[in-house]
C-alpha cells in the first residue's frame, strides 16, 4: 500500500503476506562504506544496482508478491536512478547509504576528498526531521547553484532519511531579476513627471494614482483617489468634454484610445493633459481596469500654436519673397510643390502634376546640364545642392531663380543610399531677403522642436550607468555616452545648491539615493557644459530594492524648471511692487462686486474697518443724496463697461470733503464685468488752498504789476549804466592810446634821434657802439610795442565795419599766437552803437583769447550776421572742452562777467560744451541803447540761435 506523510511526500512500500517474512533488497553494502577514489565508488554502486534489479526479478518470480508490490519496487529504482536531480538515503549518523548519478557533483562540492558523509549542516538537518518526525524543506546555497533541500524521514523504525535536491538557482534568478524589475518599474512610475493612474472600471473608484499628480495639477494621490470618475470629469474644461467622451467611446470599442484636454488644477487655472488610456479584461472580455498615463503638455500646446504661426509666417515670407519649396523622392517623379513654386516655374496649379521631369523642362537650355552636373556633384559629395540657374516659362519669357537642396541618406551594404532631397527654390534678385526669412523660420521650428523634457537617469547599486535619456544632452550640453558611471557625472558637471553654492558631490541625488534616501522636489542650478548657462532643476530621486530591502539601484527625474523660476522671480516682483505702490498710495483703492458690496479696501477712512466694511454698500454707510451720487456712476459702469472719472463731495464726519474719483469695471479672466474697482483721493486741501490761491492771485497780481514797472525802470537804468561803462571804457582806451601814440611814440623817436647823433661821434670806439647799437634795437622794440598797444587799445577799424574789424583781430591774433581765424560774415554789419560795437569787439577778443590759452587748438572760427536790429555773433572751435556747469567756479574765467553784461543789455549767450568736444558760443545782443525782449526773442528764432 501506499503511506502518506502529514508532508506531503510519498513513500511507497510494497505489501507483503504476514506468513512469509519481507525480504529486504539490498540497496547498498551493509555498513560503513570504504572510502576510495571515484572510478571503484561508482562500479561499485552500477553492481549494487544490478544486484537491486536482479532482485527485482526474482521478487516478479516469487508468488507471495502481488504485481502491486513489483510495479512500486520498479518504480522506486527507476525514478531513483533516473531522477535529474540528487536523491540521497543517509544514516541518523549522517552517512549516506545511496546516492543517485545526480547527486555526485553535488557530494563532491559537500566533500571533495568523495567520503560518503553529508556536512554538518545537512546533518542537523536530519537531526531536526528525526525529532519533528516531519518533512523539512530548506533552500541552500552549495557553491554557484542554490538548492531546495527536502530531508524526509523513514517510518519507524527504520533509522535513515531520504534527501531529494532540487537545483532552483535559475528559478531564484529568475525571481531575483523579476523582483528588481518589479522594483525599477514601481520607482519609475513613482517619480515620472507623467501621472500613471488605474481605474477600477467595477467600482468607478481608482486602485492607483502615481504622487507625480500634485507636480501636475496640485492635488495630492489620497485627494484624487477619494474621487469616482464622475468626479474627476467635473474637473475637466467644459469646451473639451465632447472629445474626452469620444475617446471613452473609442476606449470601449479598441481598447486604446488617447485625448487631449484641459484640465483644471488646484489652484483653479487650466492645463493641456494628453492622457493616453487603455482596457485591462478579464478573462470573459468584460473590462475590469481602465489604465492612463497623463501627461502636462501645456508647454507643448504652446509649442504647437507657435510652430503654427511659425509655419504661417513661412509660408507668408515664401510668398512674400518669391520663394518656393519642393521636395523628390530620388529615383522616381515623385515630387512635391508648394504652392508658391507653381508661380516661380510660371505655371497654373491646376495646369501640370509636379515631377522631376516638369521641373527640368522649364530649365534653361543652356543651364540644363550645368544645374544637373551641380545636382548630381552634390549627392555623391553628400554635400548640399545650391545652383543659380534660369528658367523659361511657356510665354517664352525668361526667369533667373537659385535653388537650394538637401538630400538625405541611408547606409546600405554598399555605401550610401540617397533616399530624397528636399529644398527651395527663389528669385535670385530677392535671394538675401528669402535666405534670412528661411533661416529665422528654420531657427523658430528648431527652437520649437527642442521643447522641454524630464532628465531620467538609472544607475545599479555601483553608480554604473544603465539609462539616461535624451534630454540629459540638451539640459546638460554634452552627450552622455561619455559617462561610464554616476560618479564620473558628478565631477564634471558644474551643479549649485539653490543658495547658490556648489553642491558637494556627496548630496548628488543619485549618491543620496545609494545610500537609501528618498528625494522629492529638490531644486538646484546646473550649468550647461555647452552654452555655460546656469538652468534651474527639480529633482526627484529614490532607491531601488529588491525584495531583501538591500539597494540594487537609484533612479533620478530631473525636470527644467528654469523658465517656471523666471516666471515666479517676476511675479514675485511684481507683487511686491503692487503691494508697496497699493501700500503707499495716498488714496483709497477699494473694489465692490456687481451689487455694489465693498470686498476690499486699501485704507478704511476712520472710523470704518474692513470688517465694519465689506459685504456693505454705500447707502448702508453715507447720506441718502451721496449714496444715491456715487450709485448712479457705478452703474453706469457696470451697464456701458467703460471708466468713469469724477469730482464728488461727500459728508463724513460732519464736515464736507472733496474726492477726485475713478471708477472702472472690475472684469474676470474671461472679460466679463464682475465688479467695479474705484481710485479715490481726498482733494480737500486742495480745493481749499486753490481757493486761498486765487484770492492770493489777486492780490499778487495788482503786486506784481506794480513790481514790475518798478523792474522795467530798474533795467532800463542799469542798461544805461552799462553803455555808460561801456562808451567810458572805451573812451579812456583812446585817451590812453592818444598817449602812447602822441606823447611816449614822440619820446621814444627823439631818444633815436639822440642816439643816432650820439654813435656818430663815438664810431670811433667799438665799445660805445656797440651799447649804442643796443640802445637802438630796444629804442625800436619798443616803438613797435607802443604801435601795437596802441592799435589794441583803440584799433582803427573799429568804427568801419564791424565785419572787416572782426577779419583785422583774426590777422593780429594769428600774427601774435599762432591761431587761424576763419571769419564768416553774412553781409555788412554796420552797427549804431559805437558802445555795443566796441563791447562785442572786446568780447570776440576774449573768447579767441581763451581759445589759445585753453583750448590748445590751431584753428578757430566766427560767425557774424545782422538780424534786423540785433547783431547774431558765434565763437567756436574744436579744442578740448569743458563742463560749462563748471564755469563759476573758475576763478578769472572773464565769461561769467561777459555774459552778466550782455543779460544787462537785454541780449542772450548759450555756452554749447564738452569735454574733448569743442566749444562755441552763440551771443545776440541788441544794436540799441533800450530795446524790447521780443526784439532780441524774435532774433534768436529768425536766426536759429537759442542762447
């Protein structure tokens, strides 16, 4: 019969007839066996099995053994023998009785010198089913492989066990690799920027939500899964439900389906998802799971509607420049055309289908063979097409246009294989213009090409990288093939803490997450090895586990944040100067929903509150006839939608103020009113001093009227006064050059006269002639120095023309410093005030003065022209300059005196300078001892001087 162990495991032993004692086949020698090499171990074991199966034999020959018995010993030796895994009968003493081919390597790992006796710890194993008298199942690892041991103990009172291997290191593997790759999936999914969700299509409830959805619409996985799917729909905008209930449609009948939406964050704004849905079935094909992936493609919705209007602006600089593209398939007449180059080739678009052939028979025939050399050169350069050639259209007229190409290839066995070519084709008059139009549109496609993605990098337990994905190379500027490992990374990359220090390269995430932490949200800057750049980054990392809890890996999700971190920093700026401008502000800003209910004011006039405030209405808090003012104007707003200003006294207080007010309408983002918002500023001491102001204008102008006749007199006598100065100035320089000119002149000569006499008569004695020779020579000098004082003092040409005057001071100036004086006269300047002449004369003299001693220049000019009854006068030259804000404190500079006396005579000067710039100066000064200022202003705007 057959004997059940309570573990399960089965020992057969045949039944035997009680009147004739069991004959017990002798499966190994009795005893110890002798120990020996391998090859007398294993004959002896082939003889004992013979013996076993002779014994078979003789048992199918004995009557006393029913068949039952002989097919359960035949049994026995056949799955013992042909068993692929190790099968041991070993002593209570741990020695093995027999042992199967399979078990032989296994026996050799357990002792190589081949003595049949298990280890110890294989022994207390059969110490511990001896005493449990129960099966014991354990997993072992014997060198390279990993075993389930089960030891099963005999009945009673047999004193061995049975051992049966089985060699489960591939299946450990196996389950090794599946719980890593159970570890990786479940931390990929939980830190992807994509939100991944299960929906429980039995119970509309969800099973999962990955945490990445509070990154994405501010909800946190618990508040999302506390919503059914009816829930979660009311989120979604209502002008995108119509295509979210057809992709459920779709979802129902494929299986698949994908829909973009906006759906509405926490912070109650809108965001474009792409949420990618599939059906999970049981077995009868009822759907039981609904599966998603929903990712934020807000970004690349506004990526989309830019390479939309990037496309329209292309395709209006093609038309506008002339400008066609094309595209062939290389070795065929496939060819495509848009429709712009239809013009260029002087067809209709409905007059010929676009093939190769039709573009070369609008080519010039001269042309042909040079642009399909320059065609073919350049495919097997690899190199691009460009070729200037000319086309004939079928009125016979002839075009010149230039066309552009790129072919693309493929490799092949042998070589390179052209697949097509694409291009342009343009005017070659507008060639520049379509070239810069083409290459701002190919820099906006690339730039929108390039949108934004998350860095994903994973790493095993030694920092060795197993995957970094694309955008590593755009985020970081290098490529990341380059990096063996995380550490390598880590020490050339240039990353900064948020503070911006840099960042120790044991807080990396990765290094972090090696180490067992969890990041979530970390921002930090890393520089773009390519551009230098510094770019935000939000990190999120983590460990991998396999199922004993030890690290066999990191995962790190970094995400570009550069632009989100502009935008708060600006946002931020911007509330905190709207908070300082509205904290600041002197006047009252309030604003009142659509029944006139204040919700929020500035600063509550005392002795309001915001509490005592909001929620009430104006006829709640002021006069009947007020309230009744302000209420007509608000809604007036509130019905056409326009601001209104206005001018209001109201009673408060007792007393009546006055407000300036500006009421506009409050409107939501969609542009409907939902309010009016209103600026009011208290012009109560305005209005008070403007009326304390127009009585004191009254009086002050009787005052001033008064004054300024007494002024006007004062003017007029202080410009006598100055002529007065000016005539007695001038007079005392005549008198002193009548002096030199009669008295010192006539002195000096008779002294020669004298000398001359005196070295006549003292020729004779060298010495006295010379001295006398001396005496001469100084005797002219200084006649020639009298002359010239003299002329300088009172020059001659004064009282002529004042231009031929100005044209004799410019030769003296060049004769004695050096300085070339260009006079520009517009005709005769005769002037009637000998006094105002011989002023403006001294004047020119001290401004060409200035120039030689501080301008170090060698040319200077004078401009000089007579504007009615003004004189227009102008010193300019281009010398080094000077800070005209700078002239008082220049001691003995002369130009501040000049110019106070011209201001006395009722003329202008303007001083235009700079340092290293030049100077000049513009004078206008009336020809009259008392004139007007409307006579000197009209002057100046006659002339275009503006002193």
């Amino acid at each position: 019969m057959v004997k059940k162990r309570n573990s399960g495991s089965e020992n057969i032993e045949p039944v035997r007839e009680s009147n004739r004692p069991r004959k017990q086949p002798n499966l190994v020698s009795a005893g110890r066996p002798q120990p020996g090499n391998s090859s007398d171990l294993n004959e002896q074991l082939r003889t004992e099995v013979e013996e076993l199966r002779r014994q078979v034999l003789e048992l199918r020959e004995s009557k006393h053994w029913d068949e039952r018995s002989i097919q359960g010993w035949e049994w026995l030796a056949r799955i013992a023998e042909e068993n692929p895994d190790p099968v041991l009968q070993v002593s209570q003493q741990g020695v093995i009785h027999y042992r199967n081919p399979a078990s032989f390597a296994l026996c050799r790992q357990w002792n190589p010198s081949d003595e049949l006796i298990v280890p110890p710890a294989i022994h207390e194993i059969i110490k511990a089913a001896y005493a449990s008298a129960e099966v014991i199942h354990q997993e072992m690892t014997i060198g390279d492989h990993t075993y389930l041991i089960t030891v099963a103990p005999a009945p009673t009172p047999a004193k061995y066990v049975n051992i049966y291997a089985s060699d489960i290191t591939e299946r450990k593997q196996a389950e090794e690799a599946l719980r890593e790759s159970e570890a990786k999936f479940r931390s990929v999914l939980d830190n992807s920027q994509d939100v991944i969700y299960r929906l429980n299509l039995l119970t509309s409830c969800f099973d999962y939500i990955s945490p990445s959805c509070r990154t994405v619409v501010g909800y946190c996985a618990a508040e999302l899964m506390a919503l059914d799917a009816a829930g979660m729909r009311a989120m979604i905008h209502p002008d995108d439900l119509p295509a979210l209930l057809a992709a459920l449609a779709t979802l129902e009948q494929t299986g698949t389906a994908e829909v973009e939406y906006r759906q509405r964050t926490k912070s109650g704004g809108y965001r474009w998802m792409s949420n990618r849905m599939s059906l999970t079935c049981g077995a009868d094909g009822r759907p039981l799971y609904r599966n998603g992936n929903i990712r934020d493609i807000t970004d690349r919705k506004r990526a989309e509607e830019a390479l939309r209007e990037s496309e329209e602006r292309l395709h209006l600089a093609l038309g506008a420049a002339r400008m066609g593209a094309w595209q062939w398939e290389v070795g065929t007449e496939h060819v495509a055309w848009s429709p712009e180059l239809y013009a260029l080739l002087g067809y209709e678009p409905a007059e010929v289908t676009p093939t190769h052939q039709a573009f070369r028979d609008r080519i010039h025939p001269q042309d042909l063979a040079r642009w399909e050399q320059t065609l073919r050169g350049s495919m097997e350069r690899c190199e691009d097409y460009s070729c200037e050639f000319r086309v004939v259209w079928a009125d016979g007229s002839v075009h010149w246009v230039e066309g552009r190409g790129r072919y693309a290839y493929t490799g092949t066995e042998g070589g390179m294989m052209t697949l097509w070519m694409r291009g342009v084709l343009a005017d070659y008059e507008q060639r520049k213009q379509a070239e810069e139009a083409l290459r701002e549109s190919e820099e906006r496609l690339t730039a929108t090409l390039h949108s934004m993605q998350d860095e994903v990098w994973i790493v095993d337990a030694q920092g060795r990288v197993i995957l970094i994905n694309e955008a590593v190379q755009e985020h970081l500027g290098v490529a990341p093939d380059r990096w063996e490992d995380i550490y390598a990374a880590i020490a050339e990359l240039e990353i900064f803490l948020s503070d911006g220090t840099p960042r120790p390269a044991e807080q990396a995430p990765l290094a972090r997450a090696l180490r067992g932490e969890v990041l979530a949200g970390v921002q930090e800057m890393v520089r773009n090895l390519a551009t230098g750049e510094l770019r935000w980054r939000e990190v999120t990392s983590a460990p991998i586990r396999d199922q004993a809890g030890q690290i066999t890996g990191a995962v790190v999700v970094a995400r570009d944040i550069t632009e989100r971190k502009r935008a708060e920093e600006t946002l931020r700026e911007s509330e905190e100067r709207l908070r300082f401008v509205v904290e600041s502000s002197p006047d009252t800003i309030f604003v009142q929903d659509r029944d006139l209910r204040y919700v929020w004011m500035n600063r509550p006039a005392y002795p309001l509150t915001h509490k005592k405030l909001v929620g009430h209405t104006d006829a709640e808090m002021l006069l009947p006839e007020d309230a009744a003012r302000l209420t007509e104007i608000k809604q007036r707003v509130l019905a056409q939608g326009q601001r209104q200003t206005a001018e209001v006294h109201l009673t408060w207080e007792g007393q009546i103020r006055f407000y300036e007010a500006i009421f506009e309408p409050w409107r939501d983002a969609a542009g409907a009113i939902i309010g009016v918002a209103g600026y009011v500023r208290d012009i109560t001491e305005r209005k008070q001093a403007e009326e304390e102001l127009r009585k004191l204008t009254a009086t002050l102008e009787s005052k001033v009227m008064q004054r300024t006749a007494e002024l006007r007199h004062r003017a007029r006598q202080l410009q006598k006064l100055t002529l007065e100065m000016s005539e007695a100035e001038d007079r005392e320089r005549k008198r002193l050059a009548a002096i030199l000119h009669d008295d010192v002149q006539q002195i000096i000569a008779a002294a020669k006269y004298q000398l001359s006499v005196l070295r006549n008569r003292v020729r004779e004695n060298a010495s006295l002639a010379a001295v006398g020779e001396q005496i001469d020579q100084m005797l002219k000098e200084a006649v020639e120095k009298s002359r010239g004082l003299s002329h300088e003092l009172s020059p001659a040409a004064l009282y002529g023309d004042f231009a031929e005057a100005l044209d004799q001071l410019a030769r003296q100036i060049q004769a004695k410093h050096g300085l070339t004086v260009r006079v520009h006269a517009s005709g005769q300047v005769r002037l009637q005030s000998n006094a105002i002449k011989a002023f403006l004369y001294r004047t020119v003299q001290e401004l060409l003065f200035n120039a030689v001693k501080h301008a170090q220049v060698k040319e200077a000019r004078i401009r000089v022209r007579q504007c009615g009854r003004c004189v227009c006068l102008s010193v300019s030259d281009r010398g080094r300059g000077f800070d005209p804000a700078e002239l008082r404190e220049a001691a003995g500079f002369g130009l501040l005196s000049i110019r106070e006396r011209i201001e006395l005579l009722e003329g202008r000067m303007k001083i235009r300078s700079a340092p290293g710039k030049g100077s000049t100066f513009s004078l206008v000064v009336p020809d009259s001892e008392s004139t007007s200022p409307n006579l000197v202003h009209d002057a100046i705007r006659g002339d275009g001087v503006s002193p």
